[in-house]
C-alpha cells in the first residue's frame, strides 16, 4: 500500500462528519434515538429552507427548491406520507444542488464558493440521510 500522505480510515465511519484542509467549515447532524423519519426530514427540509438564500441560486430555481421543499414538508406531516412524492420533490431538489455541491471542485469558472458547495453538500447529506 503507498501512502499518499492523506488521511486513512480504519474501520467504519458510517454517520461521521469529516472536513480536511478546509478553512471554513458548517457541518449539522441529527442525531436522535427515536425519531421516526418524516421527523428527521422535517428537520433537513427545514434547515435547506433557511439555507437556501446563501446558495446562490437563480430566482427560479430558488422559486422551485421552495415549493419542493414546502410541498415535501407537507406529505411529510401527513398521516401516512407518500413516501414515492418525497422521493420525487426530493429528488427534483437534488437536481439543482448537486452541481453547486459540485462546485467547488470546478473552480472559480462557475462562481461557486467553496462556502456554498459546502453548504449544498451539507443539505444535500441532510436530505439524503432522512429519507424514508
């Protein structure tokens, strides 16, 4: 094995937040011993509504994210949400975040920071781990 001077992991990692040479950093996790999932999507959706303005989006893409985003908090609070609606609005947000995400790794030609592909890693993670 050649070390390439990186970090290395040993054993499992699954649930841990891990930030390397970055300056700045924003980092959530919910971690809650019983809550049932629509509980735990609430909580992202609710953390990518109030993030959503320092993603940079354009108007109508940050117009869609918000009604997504409402609509899926909606089902969420629902009796017996539709799980496959959720995974539709969520996926449909998913499309515009993920090449902000991305971003960073692309540079400066986007106009992406690496604050806000972080950001947008950060809900996407959130999102991803509460799905039902």
């Amino acid at each position: 094995m050649t070390d390439t001077g990186g970090p290395q992991f040993h054993g499992p990692i699954h649930g841990s937040q891990i930030a390397i040479g970055n300056h700045d950093v924003s980092q959530r996790q919910y971690v809650t011993a019983e809550s049932r999932s629509e509980d735990r999507l609430a909580e992202a959706v609710g953390a990518l509504l109030a993030a959503v303005e320092q993603l940079g989006l354009r108007a109508e893409e940050e117009t869609g994210v918000r009604q997504d985003a409402e609509a899926a908090l909606d089902e969420a609070a629902q009796p017996e949400p539709d799980v496959g609606r959720l995974r539709r609005l969520l996926s449909r947000i998913q499309v515009v975040l993920v090449p902000i995400a991305a971003g960073a790794a692309a540079g400066t030609a986007t106009g992406v920071t690496n604050g806000t592909a972080q950001l947008a890693q950060t809900v996407l993670t959130d999102l991803q781990q509460a799905l039902p």
